[in-house]
C-alpha cells in the first residue's frame, strides 16, 4: 500500500510536471513563432494583393482628397490653393510647419525630411526609418501622378507665377531702398540747417513746446474783436440796435483785456470770461446778421483800410527817422553856441592857429575834413591822432559853414591836436564858389528846387524821396569834394575823411599805394547784385545808357585818396560840371554826392584793399565784430550816427572812447556816454 502511494504520488507529480511543459510550450509558441507567421503573412498578403486593391485604395483616396479639399478651402484663398496645387506635384505633400518657417509671399515649399530629429530618437534604427519614408514617399507620388497629370500650360502658368513672384519681390525691395534713401538725405539736410552753437532752441523739453497752439488765446481773441467790428458794422446797417450794442460791449471788453499783450502769459485771468461772452455775442450774430456777401464786403473794406494805414504809417516813419538822423542834438547844438560865443569874446591874436608854414607842405600827410558837427570832427582828428606814429607830419584841413566856423575854431583851439598841424575855413569865404561857376549852386537856388525841398504836398514827394529832402543836400558842404584843387591848389595827393569815421590805425601807409594813374582810390562796395552802377543811375536815360556799365562795381565815400595831380590832368571838375548840368531835371539821378561821383570818376578809380575801411556801422546789426577791429577807419555811415540817441548801442563804444566826456564844455552841456 505504501508502494502504490509512493508510486501513485509519483505519477502525480510526473503528471503535473508534464502539464505544465506542454503549457510552457505554448506559451512560447504565441509569444515568439505567432508574430512571426503573422508579419511573415502579411508581407505576403500585402505583395500577393496589391494589384488587386488598387482600385479600392484610390476609393478611399479620393474621398479623403475631397474631404480635406473643403476643409482647406475654408481655411486659405484661391491664391494660396493655387501654390499648394503647384508645388504639391513638384515637391510632394506639403506642410504647415514649412508654411511658418518661410515667407509666403515668396513661395510656399515642400516638405523637406529632416532626418536629423528622428536620429535622434532612434539612433538605432536609421535605415528602417529611411526605407519606410521612401517607400511612402513613392507610394504617394504614384498616386498623384495617377490623379493629376502636369500639362504644358499649367508648368507655363506655373513660371510665369514665380516670375512675377520674383518680379514683385525685386519691386519692394527697390521701393524699400529709394525710400530709405530719401529719409535719409531729408534727415541731412535738416540736421544742415540747424545751427549747433544754438541746438538748445530746438529741445523737446522747452516750454514753448509743451503745447503746439501756443499764444492760442490771444490769437482767438484778435480773431473775435475783427469779426466784432464786421458784425457792428452790419447790424448798424439792418438797425439791430441791440445787438449792436451788445457787440460794442463785448469789443471794448475785449480790447481791454488784449491791451499790449503779446501772448497768452500777459493776458489776465478774466480773459476766458471775455472769449466765452464774445463767442457766445459772435454766435447770435451770426444766426441773426449772417450774409456771405455782407461779410466778404466788410472784410475787403477792413483790408484796404488797414493797407492804407499800414502805407501811411510807414511813410510817416520814414520821414521820423530821416528827420532824426539829420537833427542836430540838443547837446551838441548846446555846445557849439556855448563855443561860438567864447570864440568871439577872444582876441584876433588868439585865434590863430601854431604851424600855418605846414598847410601848404606837400611832402606831409594832408587830410580834407568838410563838417558842421563840432564833436564828430574832434573824434576824426582825436582818433587820427592817436593811431599816428608820427603826429607831427599830419597837417587837418577842416571847412565849415559859418554858423558853426567860431565853435570849430574854440574847440580846436582848447584842444589842439599835439603837434599835428590843424586849419579850419569857411566856406562861405570861398568867393570863386558861386552860382555862375558852380552848376548845384545855381540849381538850389531855381524855384524848382526850392519846390522840391520845401512844398511837402508835392506830387512827386514820396517817401522814396524823403532821405533827399534834408539840408545836407542843400550844403555846398556836401559838394566840396568835388573842388579840392581849387580849395588846395599847392598839393599833390589828399586824403577825403567824412565826419562820421573813426580812424583806428596809422593811414600813412596810403600815401605809398600806386594808384597807377588814377584819380580816386577807395574801398568798393558791390557785391554779387548790389551796389552797383544800375542802383544809384537811371539806365532808362539814353545818356546813361549809352556810357556807363549797369554792372559796374560801386565804391565808397568816407575815406579816399585823391590824386590832385592827376585831377587836374583830367579835369575832373569840369567832367563833373558837365554831367550835373544835364541832370538839372533830376532825370539822371536823384539828388547827392555818391551818384555824380560815380559817373565822374567813372573809369578812374583805384580799389583799395577792404580792410582799409569797413562801413555801415549806420544801419548794418550783423557786421563781424573782426572786421571793425581789423579796419583802419571804421565808417558809420546811415541814419544810425554814433552821436545820435538811436544809434546802435553795440558800436557806440568805438566812437565815444575818443571823446573826453568830463571836458568842462561837454558837461556843461549834458553830454555823456
């Protein structure tokens, strides 16, 4: 029994044993041998069924073509449709992750296998990875060519895209440069204009740039009083005598509130108050009185008024200004009465001057000073003087008129001028100098001229003539220039200096320039289209015409060398009698020295380097401070004479350090810097 238990148990076991192999075996076979036979299979399947499914697989080709056709024409546009079209036969299936790495404008591309990403997740398995990607490569590119055929005008439509393509490309990029370009030359000219030693003017942060309608109040303001005045005068005439007044009312309180303000900062603080009453004023006019035509009539009227004030005003101001630049002031009017007297009270034993032996020494420096104005003469000699390295070799040939001939005297005699020789003359004493030889002298004293000068409502009176109606033109002073032989018959050369110069260097040195020949040497003054010949002459004249360039260069009076000599060689006094008794009728040119002086020594003037004499010290704010310093004689020549209280505060100090202000006369007198 114990046998067949331990036999029974054994068997038992065997029996388990050989279960449990069988299911092993099993096991084994579905897990290694079944996939096998299954892929094994399905190659064969595939390879032995693949002409047979052709036609189903396009079935199902076609119907997810067209699916996916709607869903992308719902999403892109024919033109973008079109590129895919194209390229999807040339570069095989497309993707979107291309379309955002490139540009579509240039052109839309094909997929390009980047292998480089999939190496990396399976190094392993590169070539499995290739074929499989090839194969399906050349199943889809079958299956295009068996859907769409490529035919000879959709490639030349296809060309003919891209060179448009590229054409439009070049295009922008061509526009893109011409405008960059042209940005660029508009930036360097602008930053040409700015100035750098003032770049702070152009600062965002300026105040003035805070706010783009600066001084906007005022210019509403001045706005509303014009229209006030249009709407006043209409509703006086349609007899609104309410409004009427209501608009006066708001006028007067406009204009009250402008004042002489000149921006929004000076106006006070009520001055929105008025723009709020004078709109709503201007607002209920306009619903009542509002005629175009009433309007526009107004206005041109207000213009033309205004023109003509403006005309007015400024010929009234030519005229303030003339007559202030010729008027003595009272100082120095003061000063030559106070001169005269004392001048008078002396004995004709002291009234003579020392070194009369050097007036007639043509071997010296001779100077020719023809003024009525005491304290401009002394700061001619005074300055002459003090720049001269040898004052004694100057001898000062001063004329005067009569009037101021004893104040010239006392003063020089109070003040002479260290060893330099001085001579003051009358000119009224100058006998030979009279109407029947001097052709101005007889033409001042015609009723015409006298006509001209004194009868202000003449015709011909325009403000263009007004610097003429002076007594300075009435001066034989003035025309004196024009006879320096006669006045100096025993000397060679002289030079001519005008009572409004300053002389700041030693001038003996234009006793050695070469005039080579000619009469006058002095500084010109034209420049590219100004002061020139056609300026100062009439050319419509046939006389003038016919002698004179238009575009002849002008020059200066104020300092010039004459050639006494050379003078009377050519007869320049008769050459000058000639022309001024053809322009009695002021048709050659208007009255003046410079004119005449051109035409008479026309053709015989030397030019003088310009550092010799600088002008316009008179009427010019822009002169470079350089060149005043570096001139031998500066010239204020304009209406802006140093001595006048409009003169320009700027170069009043060249003049007065040659003035002595604690001199007892000039106190006395009031005179002071």
């Amino acid at each position: 029994m114990a046998l067949k238990r331990g036999l029974s148990g054994v068997n038992r076991i065997r029996g388990s044993s050989g279960g449990s192999r069988s299911v092993l075996v099993l096991l084994i076979f579905f897990c290694v041998f079944a996939p096998l036979v299954f892929f094994v299979g399905r190659g064969v399947y595939v390879d032995s069924s693949t002409d047979f499914s052709n036609a189903s697989v396009k079935q199902n080709l076609d119907w997810r073509e067209r699916l996916a056709m709607q869903s992308v024409r719902s999403l892109f546009s024919k033109e973008v449709l079109d590129v895919i079209a194209t390229s999807t036969a040339d570069l095989g299936p497309l993707s979107l992750d291309s379309f955002k790495k490139n540009n579509l404008s240039a052109s839309w591309r094909g997929i390009e296998v980047d292998t480089s990403f999939r190496h990396s997740e399976n190094p392993t398995t590169p070539d499995v990875k290739s074929n499989i990607l090839n194969e399906k490569r050349d199943s889809i590119s079958k299956d295009s060519s068996h859907q769409k055929v490529e035919t000879p005008t959709k490639i030349h439509r296809r060309q003919l895209r891209e060179k448009r393509r590229e054409m439009r490309a070049k295009e922008l990029v061509q526009h893109n440069d011409d405008t960059i370009l042209k940005l660029e030359n508009a930036a360097i000219e602008r930053s040409k204009s700015v100035d750098s030693a003032v770049l702070g003017k152009y600062s965002i942060w300026r105040r003035e740039n805070e706010n783009d309608n600066s001084d906007s109040n005022i210019r509403l303001m001045r706005d509303q009083v014009i229209m006030a005045r249009v709407y006043s005068g209409i509703a006086k005439l349609k007899n609104k005598n309410d409004l009427l007044q209501e608009l006066q009312a708001r006028l007067k309180d406009s204009q009250r509130v402008l004042g002489e303000s000149t921006s929004d900062a000076d106006l006070p603080r009520s001055a929105h108050e008025k723009l709020r009453a004078m709109g709503q004023a201007l607002a209920k006019a306009k619903m009542e009185l509002y005629d175009c035509k009433l309007v526009t009539g107004k206005l041109r009227a207000m213009l033309q008024t205004a023109d003509e004030q403006v005309r007015s005003l400024k010929k009234q101001s030519t005229f303030l200004a003339q007559l202030a630049a010729k008027t003595i002031p009272n100082p120095i009017h003061c000063l030559s009465m106070r001169l005269t007297i004392d001048y008078y009270l002396l004995s004709p034993e002291k009234r003579r001057f020392p070194r009369s032996e050097n007036l007639e020494n043509p071997n010296l420096y001779h100077y020719a000073l023809f003024s009525d104005n005491v304290l401009a003469a002394s700061v001619v000699v005074n300055s002459t003087i003090m720049n001269a390295k040898d004052p004694s070799k100057h001898v000062f040939h001063l004329v005067t008129d009569k009037l101021n001939f004893g104040a010239m005297n006392m003063w020089f005699l109070l003040n002479p001028p260290g060893k330099a020789t001085i001579h003051v003359e009358n000119v009224d004493e100058f006998k030979w100098l009279n109407s029947s030889y001097c052709p101005v002298l007889r033409q001042l004293e015609s009723a015409a001229m006298r006509e001209y000068y004194f009868k202000a409502d003449h015709p011909t009176s325009g403000s263009s003539n007004l610097k003429y109606r002076n007594p300075k033109y009435l001066s034989m002073l003035n025309h004196l220039r024009f006879y320096l032989p006669e006045v100096y018959p025993k000397l060679n050369k002289i030079l001519f200096l005008d009572d409004d110069i300053i002389v700041q260097k030693d001038l003996t040195p234009l006793w050695e320039v070469n005039l080579n020949g000619k009469v006058n040497g002095a500084v010109e003054t034209c420049g590219e289209s100004f002061h020139r010949f056609d300026k100062y002459l009439n050319f419509s004249n046939p006389h003038i015409a016919r002698n004179f360039n238009p575009n002849a260069c002008g020059w200066a009076y104020g300092m010039n060398m004459f050639d006494l000599k050379e003078w009377k060689k050519r007869d320049i006094t008769g050459i000058y009698h000639k022309w001024q008794n053809m322009n009695e009728n002021r048709t050659l040119w208007k009255l003046g020295t410079l004119p005449p002086g051109l035409i008479t020594f026309y053709g015989l003037t030397h030019p003088l380097n310009k550092a010799w004499h600088v002008l316009g010290l008179g009427y010019n704010p822009s002169i470079d401070r350089k060149d005043i310093e570096n001139a031998a004689v500066v010239h204020y020549n304009g209406n802006m004479k140093p001595w006048l209280e409009l003169a320009m505060s700027k170069y009043r100090p060249y003049w007065t350090k040659y003035i002595k202000f604690d001199h007892p006369y000039l106190r006395r007198c009031n005179l002071h810097e």
